[in-house]
C-alpha cells in the first residue's frame, strides 16, 4: 500500500471536479494580495526592477510554500 503524494484530493465542487493545485492557487491569493500591499506601502518595489516579473515570482514562491507545507507526509 503506498501512501497517497497529496493532501487535498480532487474536490467536487456544484457537479465540476476541482484539481488540488487550483485548490491551493485560491488559498494562496490571499496572503499574495496583502504582502504585495505591504511591499507597495513601505516603499520596497523601488529595489525591484520588473514588478510584473517580481510579483509572479513572488506569487509562484507562495504557492510553492504552501504546497510543500500542507502536504503532511513531506515532513
């Protein structure tokens, strides 16, 4: 018996079957919009050369995190 590689499963959501990974991009905008807002306030996207570019990555890091996080059995 092997374990399973995710926590999260495919969820059925009003008769459409949602993958994990747009399970965890939904949880992930959150923590996104308010850090790039606290980045904009004090001032730190003047050291950022591309902010689009910055911004994704930023974005690709937390989901990425989050991920590795949430899975139990990585740990």
């Amino acid at each position: 018996m092997t374990p399973s590689l995710s926590f999260f499963h495919t969820v059925e959501f009003v008769g459409f079957y949602l993958p994990p990974l747009l399970i965890w991009a939904t949880a992930v905008l959150v923590p996104f919009l308010l850090l790039r807002r606290l980045l904009d306030r004090l001032g730190l996207y003047r050291f950022v050369w591309h902010r689009s570019l910055f911004n994704l990555a930023l974005y690709v890091l937390l989901l990425g995190g989050a991920i590795f996080l949430g899975n139990a059995q990585w740990l």
